[in-house]
C-alpha cells in the first residue's frame, strides 16, 4: 500500500482500511478482484451497501416493490426505502451482504441507516429504525461480517452493542463526534471522512481516537489526507 504524508508533521500513513462499493468499475459485478488486492497488500476490505435507499443503477433495483420507495433523498436516482415492515428489504439486504461475503470482504457498513430523522415520505420511528439496523448487523454476523454502523449519532448509545464499528461523516464540520464516544468506549474503531475545508485546519480538530482522513466529495481513491497518524 502506498505512502501518504500526513497534514501535518513528517509521519507517512499507509491505508490499512479500505471503504469500497460492493460492485467494480461495471455496477454488476462483485469487487472480488479490488478485495484480492487490499489484502494482499495486507489491508482490511469494508464493502459499502446502501441498505436505506433505492438506487436506480443497481443490478437488483428491479427488486424492490415500488410500494416500498418514498422521496429523493438528494442524490439522483437515489429514493428513500420503507423500513417499517422491513422483511421485503431485509431479503434483498442479506443476498447483498452474501455476495460481499463471497467477494471477500471483511466488513460491510450500512448507508443511510438513519431514515426516521430524514424526510422520507413516510412515518418511520426511531424504534422501526433500531429494529431494521440490528438486522442489518445480524445478518452480517451471520455470514461472518463484522458491521459498521454509518451517519446514524442519535442511535449510537443503543445500537453500539450491535456494531463492531462507526463509519460517519463530517462529524467535525457538524460538531457532533462526541456522539461516537460508546464506541470509543468500547474500543472499537471509528472512523471520519470531512469534505470542507483546509486539511490541516480541520485535522487539527480530529478527536483522539478517531480516525479521520479529508477527502473530495467524488470519494475517488485519490487526493486524501490523512489526520490520525499525527493523531496518536
């Protein structure tokens, strides 16, 4: 894995976690050969699902009932999901966790997970979210995946337990890393990723423990900044 200087000081990071979407540089088929190539180099693959909305580009999109797809969410062709009465989803959801599962992977954190805070076109609670994300982590589990919980800070306390790690965003440009700290607690792995502004102002705001790098809003695999190893 290559080098990287970090912000600031003269420590070099090597990426040793890599965030990656399910499917390669086609959308249909597995990323088992990117997988193969992260652990070679001897690093820990996280395969990235979006189990809390509708993508219209994806290989199973045909999948899901239309009865169950609410509001944009912001990106195109991107529309929330009903979790309320998750079985529909969650089926689809465990056939994704499978194939990273088969592809390799060693973890696989959760995309919008945190539907009931967001205007969604329907009524979900707090608690229907709860239930949708602990299945989401057992089914991880299941297939020998450790789950990482992602954006998701006003649920962090009850469903820490179920997560063997945080994934979230812009937690220092929106103040609100100190939710994370049941992770921390736990001794489990947290990590950052912020977009906005200067990389050495805003890693000189990077709370101990968390691991926080500065990317572009592309999320391509390059230009990033790494703040944890200055960090300790």
């Amino acid at each position: 894995m290559s080098c990287t200087p970090s912000v600031i000081g003269a420590h070099c990071a090597r990426a040793r976690v890599f965030d990656i979407d399910l499917y390669g540089a086609n959308g249909r088929t597995p990323n088992r050969a990117a997988v193969e190539a992260i652990h070679r180099g001897g690093g820990y693959a996280i395969c990235y699902v979006d189990a809390g909305t509708w993508e219209s580009w994806r290989p199973d999109a045909h999948s899901f009932p239309r009865s169950r797809l609410g509001r944009p969410n912001g990106w195109p062709g991107e529309r929330w999901l009903d979790i309320r009465h998750p079985h529909v989803v969650l089926a689809i959801m465990a056939r994704r966790i499978t194939l990273c599962k088969e592809a390799g992977f060693n973890a696989v954190e959760f995309d919008n997970v945190d539907a009931y805070a967001n205007s969604t076109g329907f009524p979900i609670t707090s608690s229907e979210q709860i239930i949708y994300n602990r299945a989401l982590a057992e089914i991880a589990a299941h297939v020998g995946l450790a789950a990482g919980l992602k954006n998701d800070p006003g649920q962090v306390r009850v469903l820490e337990p179920n997560f063997a790690f945080a994934i979230d965003e812009q937690c220092i440009q929106f103040n609100f890393c100190a939710a994370l700290a049941p992770f921390i607690a736990a001794h489990k792995p947290v990590y950052d990723v912020e977009y906005v502004g200067s990389p050495t102002l805003v890693c000189r705001e990077a709370p101990p423990r968390v691991n926080v790098i500065v990317k572009e809003l592309s999320l391509d695999a390059r230009p990033w900044w790494p703040c944890q190893s200055m960090r300790g």
